[in-house]
C-alpha cells in the first residue's frame, strides 16, 4: 500500500523528492514539505497535504478544489486523504497524482 501511494506522489511532478519524517515517507518540493504520508498503528494509510511545516500567513484565505471528493480538511491548508487497503490504494493512485500535482501548484 505504502509503496503505491509512494509512486503516485511521485509520479505528480520530477521536482518531487522523497525524505523520511516521523519515521515516515515525506515529500519536498521548491525545499517545503507538501506530503507526508502517515501510517496508522490499526491499519490504513493517511495521505496529507500540507503547505509546509508552519501554518502559512495566508491560511485562511487558501483554497483548493477537490472534484474528487477524496478529501476531509482538518484546516484550511490542510488536507487529508485515508486510505484503508491496498486494493483502496490502487483505486485512489490515478486521482492522488493528479491531486498531488494540482497541490504543489496552488
């Protein structure tokens, strides 16, 4: 599962490196945390989008659609997507590039 939703982030954009946060595949690009994938001790996988490790100035006036619907936002700029299996994984991989690319764009 981890794997899958590694190569989707991956795929979005060639700018996008990998790190390792919170024991955890975590993705940089322009040198600002956009990705961090989060694993969850009873099973499943939470992808979250964020626009860096501080909450930006422009938080509340952030906006980003999501025709998708994949989406719960626990603030403004944040963004999370769950994943609870490898076959929800392999669902989701075509959708979580084209997101992941339309987020480190806005």
């Amino acid at each position: 599962m981890i794997d899958t939703l590694r190569a989707a982030v991956l795929a979005a954009d060639p700018g996008i490196s990998e790190t390792v946060k919170w024991n955890s595949p975590n993705f940089v690009f322009n040198g600002e945390d956009r990705v961090t994938l989060r694993t969850n001790p009873k099973g499943g996988v939470q992808v979250i989008l964020h626009r860096g490790a501080k909450v930006r100035e422009d938080a509340a006036s952030f906006t980003f659609d999501d025709p998708t619907g994949l989406l719960t936002w626990p603030g403004p700029d944040r963004a999370i997507l769950s994943v609870a299996d490898d076959n929800s994984a392999l669902a989701v991989a075509p959708e979580l590039t084209k997101l992941v690319a339309r987020w480190i764009a806005a």
